[in-house]
C-alpha cells in the first residue's frame, strides 16, 4: 500500500495536514478530530507542494455536506460512516434500532466526528416518511446517500430459499424505496449529489457465479434500451413466485446464494435504469448513481469468515462517495475499479493528467492499493 505522508506547504511557514484517514500522520484522524469545513472549503482546487511534487487537492465536500448511511450501525454501514465522517462529511448514521444506532454514533460523536443518528427501516413506509421530515428539518436535505442496508441468509455452500422473500425486499426494494424518497431531498451542487449502492459481484449479469440461464432475459438486462422497472420488478416476482411453487430450481437462477444473487441483479440494473433517468438533469443539480462489490468481507453477514476487512470492504463506497469530478454514473465498481464484462475493468488513475508533474493527492490515495 502506498501511503502518503502530506504536510503540505502552506507558502506561509506554516503546516497543514489533509485528508484524514487517506494520509499517513494526519492529526486530526489520530486525534479523531474532524478537519473545519472552512479550512476546506477555502482551500479546494488549490496546489501544494509535498515533498518537492505539485500536489493537487480536489476536495469538493465541507462539514455541511450530509451524508446519509442506511444500516449504519454495523459493519460496513458503520466502517463507511466512519471514513466519510473522518474526511469531515457530516453523517446520518441510520439504523431500524435506533437504541443501537444511538450507541453506534456516540462512539463517533466522542471521537470528535460530525456522526448523528436517525432511526430507519428501509422497508417501513412510516419510518422512512419520519426520516425524510427530520432530514429536511434539520439539514435541508442531503448531497449523499450510500444504500448499505441488506441481508443475507446463505452461508458457505448451503443456499436456502427460505428467507426469499425477506431478502429480494430487502435488498431491492429497500434500495428502492430509498433512492425514491431521497432523491428529491438531495441538495443541487455543482459537484453534484451521489448514491452509492453497495451491491455484490453476485449480481452481475455476466457474472461467473451467478449467470442467469434464460440467455433471453439475460440480454435485455444487458440492454440499457430494454431494461425498464416493470422488468425489474417482473423478473424478481417471478423468482419469489418459482420460490412459493417449489419450481425455482429448474427457473435457471443462480445456483448458490441464489435470493441474495437475484437481490443483487436486480440493485445493479436499477443502478444503471437510473443513472439513465437522471442524466438529463441540468448541470447543478446532477445525481450520480453508481453501485459496487465490497468484497467477501468479515463481518456478521458473512459469519466474519471474509477475506477483507471493513475497513477495505468501505473503501470503494467512501471513494465513490467523494470523487471529484464524477462524471462516472451508473457503473459497476470493486477496489476502485470500475468493472466491465469479460474481466476487463477501467482505473481512475492519476496517470489520466494531463500534466505528469502534477500528482491529483485524491486519485493518488485512491490508487493505493
Ligand atoms: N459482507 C460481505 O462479504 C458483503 C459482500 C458483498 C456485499 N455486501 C453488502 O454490504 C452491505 C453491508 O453488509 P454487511 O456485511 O455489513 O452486513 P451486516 O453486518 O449484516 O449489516 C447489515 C446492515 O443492514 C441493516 N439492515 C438489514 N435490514 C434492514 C432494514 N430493513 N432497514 C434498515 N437496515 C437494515 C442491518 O441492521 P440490523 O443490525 O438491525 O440487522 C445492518 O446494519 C450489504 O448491502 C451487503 O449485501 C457484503
């Protein structure tokens, strides 16, 4: 991993340290104590000179950028809460317990962070209505939306159907019922609002693991002209029908974690349907929407028998969430690389200046790994 140390030269004899949590040695991530929106604000766009290189900073957001959390009490809804909070975004960290939720955002209101907690159950019209009113109340809106909240109840080679239904509503409609109720919340901006879904590889049309036989239904969901809601929905009532019937195993569904899979699928096509819809937003009041894979990652989902910590499991979600100059919109994602069919992927890198001798400092912690 490559790790860089910024103390940036301030041309008045003085130092400065950015990017909590990106940057080795920033004081404000080991004293837990978030960076002023001032401090930010005023200096984004500009360049410093680290270690004898041009460094860029493009930071776009401030303390009164709202950042709303679903399932932000555990896990990588936490860890997400966490590293957004430490690059001094205010968070709602949302949890359907709110006794839970409270405990989580006192851990980073102690730590110093902007972390405030709101009760939400993505499935409860009633909750997500109160939700909504506070949110508006309290902080006019919000400018990101990181759709976390889901479940599972496959683990390791079993695959039960059991909880289908619970899991494709959930996962799917829970994700949609969010997106719907935000998006007019979401505040214009010229860097533009964002909604990350956190999905899974699982998910993917073309995905290895998780192919959908009916080679019909797999090309209109490839075909960004022919997916529609309808079909969205229609395939995932379909699946939940096949369940109730007791004929789903011959329906050329995935074979293992075969709901969760189908949730996914679905989440990743609305991704796509709706960067569509809103791209002929005006410029100001852009939303990006993009989802990504966190990798197996160690936590109660998975038994915490993953392979990747939290910690790198966020990662994607936290760098989708703050990118400068999104242009990127419904697109598929894991460690910053946006992945495309046939095992072929696109990085954002910080080769893509122009100018070589200028090192963008986000793109460049981006590619750390
Ligand atoms: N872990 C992995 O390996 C992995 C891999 C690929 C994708 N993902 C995705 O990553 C995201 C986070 O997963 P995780 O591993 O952190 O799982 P987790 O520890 O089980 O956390 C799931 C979170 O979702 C919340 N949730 C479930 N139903 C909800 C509802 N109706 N309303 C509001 N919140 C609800 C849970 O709340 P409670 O605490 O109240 O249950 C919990 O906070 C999920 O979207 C998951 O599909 C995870």
């Amino acid at each position: 991993m490559l790790e860089i140390e910024v103390v940036a030269d301030n041309g008045d004899g003085s130092d400065d340290c950015w990017d909590a949590g990106l940057c080795k040695g920033a004081p404000h991530a080991e004293r837990g104590v978030r960076p002023t929106s001032s401090r930010r604000c005023s200096r984004a766009g500009s360049r410093r000179t680290v270690k004898g290189v041009v460094v860029e900073l493009r930071w776009w957001w401030s303390a009164e950028t709202v950042a709303v959390v679903t399932g932000g009490n555990r896990g990588i809804g936490f860890e997400i809460s966490k590293q957004l909070a430490a690059q001094g975004v205010t968070v709602i960290l949302t949890s359907r317990d709110h006794s839970v939720g409270l405990e989580a955002a006192k851990v980073f209101q102690e730590g110093g962070f902007n972390v405030f907690c709101h009760q939400l159950d993505v499935l409860d019209t009633v909750s997500i209505t109160e939700f909504c009113d506070w949110l508006k109340q309290n902080y006019g809106g919000l400018d990101i939306l990181i759709n976390n909240a889901a479940v599972n109840f496959n683990q390791g080679f079993d695959n039960t159907v059991e909880y289908a239904s619970q899991v494709i509503t959930t996962n799917y409609y829970g994700t949609k019922n969010m997106i719907q109720a935000m998006i007019p919340l979401m505040k214009p901006s010229a860097a533009g609002a964002r909604i990350v879904n956190v999905s899974s590889r699982l998910g993917r049309i073309n995905g290895k693991r998780s192919k959908i036989e009916d080679v019909c239904l797999r090309e209109k969901f490839s075909n960004l002209d022919t997916i529609t809601e309808e079909l969205i929905d229609q395939t995932v009532s379909s699946f939940l029908q096949q369940v109730q019937d007791g004929t789903w195993e011959s329906g050329g569904w995935p074979k293992t974690f075969t709901d969760y899979s189908v949730s996914k699928l679905a989440v990743n096509t609305y991704t796509r349907l709706m960067a569509k819809m809103l791209s002929d937003r005006p410029e100001g009041q852009k939303i990006y929407i993009n989802c990504y894979c966190p990798g197996w990652v160690k936590t109660a989902m998975t038994g915490y028998a993953g392979n990747i910590s939290v910690e790198a499991g966020a990662d994607t979600a936290v760098w989708l969430a703050l990118l400068p100059d999104l242009a990127v919109t419904g697109k598929f994602f894991a460690e910053r690389l946006q992945l495309l069919h046939y095992g072929l992927h696109i990085r954002y890198s910080p080769n893509d200046s122009e100018n070589s001798n200028v090192i963008d400092i986000f793109r460049t912690a981006i590619c750390r790994e």
